[in-house]
C-alpha cells in the first residue's frame, strides 16, 4: 500500500502515519524528520536545509525528490509506504508521478487531514509545552512565528494539491479536528472503501495478534448482550458522524458513493454485532438451564 498524508503542520499527519505503520507494517517516509537528520549529521543536504527549515520556508524541490527516490528503492520500503509531508508542491507531486511510473508502483490514496487552522497555533504550543515537560529537545521551528509561516507556506505551495489529487481522483478526506483513534479508524474505513486493505488479510492479522484479548471481548458481549448492541449502535452512529464531515473538492459521486458504503458497512456491522451478542447470550443462558436441569 502505497499512500500519502496531505495537511497542514500540526494536522496529526506525523502521528496518525506512526499509527498506520504499526497497522498495516508498512514505513513513513517523513521529509522532514529525513531532512532533520541531514542537518543533524552535516551532510551536505543538511548544511543547505539548515537555514530554510529553521525559518520555515521550503527546501529545494529537486533536493527533496532525490531524498524521497533514494529511499523509496529501499528494501523496507517494498512492502508499501505512507508519505509524510512530500509532496509539497505541485512540481513535488508532478516529480513523484513521473517516478512512480518509473519504478512501476502505484499511489493507492491520498489522505487530506481537514483541521481548523485556528486550532493549529493552540496544538502546536501544546505539543512543545509536553515535549519540555518531557525534557525532549524542541524543533526550532516550532514557534508561533515560525509557525505562521509554514501554514503560509501551506496555504500558498502545497494546498493546491488538493485540488491535483482531486482532479486524479485519488482524494480523500478526512476530519482532522476528531480525537486521534477516531481519525484512524476513519482513515482504514477509507482504505477499505478504496480497496486499499484487505479487510480479511487485517482482521487475521488482529486475530493473531491478540487470541486471548479476543476470547475475552466475546465473552462479555456474550453475557452483555444489551450493553454490546448499545456499543454498536454507537459506534455506527460515529461513523454516520465522521462521513458526514465535508469532502472538498472531490467528485460529488464519488463522495455519495464513499458515503453510502461507508453508512451501510456501519449498519451492518452493528446489527451483525448486536445479532452475535444476542445470539451468544441466549446459548449460555440456555446452556445454565440444561446445567440446571440436569443438576435437579
Ligand atoms: P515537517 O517535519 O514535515 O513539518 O518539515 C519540516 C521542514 O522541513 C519544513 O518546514 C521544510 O522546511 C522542510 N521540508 C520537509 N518536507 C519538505 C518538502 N517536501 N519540500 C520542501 N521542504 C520540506
């Protein structure tokens, strides 16, 4: 799987790309943090970086696509990758079309993370007020003023990306403003939608990961059959919720179809839950009386 994660600094890209490796074992290519080792090791990448990033403006185009070929030809990079703030620039994207189609892969999505840009400036200086709680080492370009300036950046070269990936039909967005399992969750529901996971192949991959955490889940539903039709309930209702959150600048049919999809599997699934709760509970209270029977 091969997608990219488009937003505004402060967005969540950085978290929510950390959250799909771990999902799907796929790598983040991340410019930025590949760009901040440049600088860190002096190479000669980082000594012409430096001064950009630090003032929040751009590093050369051509700079970062031989960084992003570089590392796209890398073994871990086989099985899938999510691009984490590349591209950047129209030009950016152009260069990574031309060099998908070389190497013959192919993007599987483009994933917008939608945020209120009032609320940037507000996550960002929390983000730094945790980070020296921390003791960990602030960026120095993640100040107010610093700040302001790459979302003017945004706004100005990397926005109309939007409307590229729009255009290509390879956009998706997604509410960045929910809580951050919240927009995980709307991100694989997107990648379902666009077949870009198998929903088979994860839910192995789940089942085998955790046995035990799974036995135990429907057990309790099993004994809560009321309580587990509640929770789905619920959590289709979320999901109506997060479909509903504007799609800008994709195709109307393509957003009706997303949405419809993405409602009815909602649906679904509760029922299915609700129904397998239901179910269970009514054997093990059947199963007490035949015990019972037999005991008496
Ligand atoms: P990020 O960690 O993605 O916010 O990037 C930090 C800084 O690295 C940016 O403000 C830019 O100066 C530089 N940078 C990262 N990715 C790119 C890119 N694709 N094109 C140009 N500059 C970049």
């Amino acid at each position: 799987m091969r997608i990219i994660l488009l937003g505004p600094p402060g967005s969540g890209k950085g978290t929510q790309a950390q959250l799909l490796v771990q999902r799907y074992g796929i790598v983040q290519l991340s410019t930025g943090e590949m760009l901040r080792a440049a600088v860190a090791a002096g190479t000669p990448v980082g000594l012409k970086a430096k001064e950009i990033m630090a003032s929040g403006g751009l590093v050369p185009d051509e700079v970062v696509v031989g960084i992003i070929s570089d590392r796209i030809d890398q073994p871990d990079a086989r099985n899938g990758f999510i691009l984490d703030g590349f591209p950047r620039t129209v030009p950016q994207a152009a260069a990574l079309d031309e060099l998908l189609k070389q190497k013959h892969l192919k993007l599987d999505a483009v994933i917008e993370l939608r945020v209120n840009e009032s609320a940037l400036l507000n996550r960002v200086e929390t983000r730094v007020a945790q980070m020296r709680e921390r003791g960990e080492e602030v960026r120095v370009d993640d100040t107010p003023e610093v700040l302001t300036k790459r979302l003017a950046s945004y706004r100005t070269q990397t926005e109309p990306l939007i409307h590229y990936y729009s255009e290509r039909r390879k956009l998706s967005t997604i509410d960045g403003m929910m809580a951050i399992d919240e927009v995980t969750r709307a991100i694989h529901r997107q990648l379902l939608a666009l077949g870009a996971v198998e929903p088979k192949a994860h839910s192995r991959s789940a089942a085998k990961a955790a046995p035990a955490k799974k036995a135990k889940a429907a057990k309790k539903s099993a004994k809560k059959p009321a309580k587990a039709a509640k929770k789905a309930a619920k959590s289709a209702k979320a999901a109506k919720k997060a479909v509903k959150k504007p799609v800008r600048g994709s195709k109307a049919a393509t957003k009706t179809a997303t949405k419809a999809a993405t409602k009815k599997a909602a649906k679904k699934a509760a029922k299915a839950t609700a129904r397998k709760a239901v179910k269970k509970g009514a054997k093990k209270s059947a199963k007490k009386v035949t015990k019972k029977r037999a005991k008496g």
